[in-house]
C-alpha cells in the first residue's frame, strides 16, 4: 500500500516538473521574442538616405 502512494507521488511530481520545464521554455521564447523584435524595431532602410546625394 506505501509503495503505491509512493508511486502517486512520485507521478505527480514527474507532472509538476514538466510543468515548470514548459514555462522555463516559455518564458524563454518570450524573452527571445522581445530581443528579436526591438533589435529590428528602430532599423529603417539605410538606402534611401544615401540616394538622395548628387
């Protein structure tokens, strides 16, 4: 009867753990979202400044 408890237990710790490893990357690919994105964010095209010389 214990070790099946001890199983319960342990499945359920085994889900807890998945959990947190899916919001780790989560919280990952939102972070390397926002970089993206403002890295690029103020980058306009550097060619038409330079066409509009003689």
């Amino acid at each position: 009867m214990a070790s099946k408890a001890f199983f319960c237990f342990s499945s359920v710790n085994k889900t807890i753990m998945w959990l947190i490893v899916l919001e780790a990357l989560a919280a990952l690919g939102v972070l390397v979202f926002l970089v993206w994105w403002t890295m690029f964010a103020g980058r306009r095209d550097l060619h038409d400044d330079d066409s509009s010389g003689p």
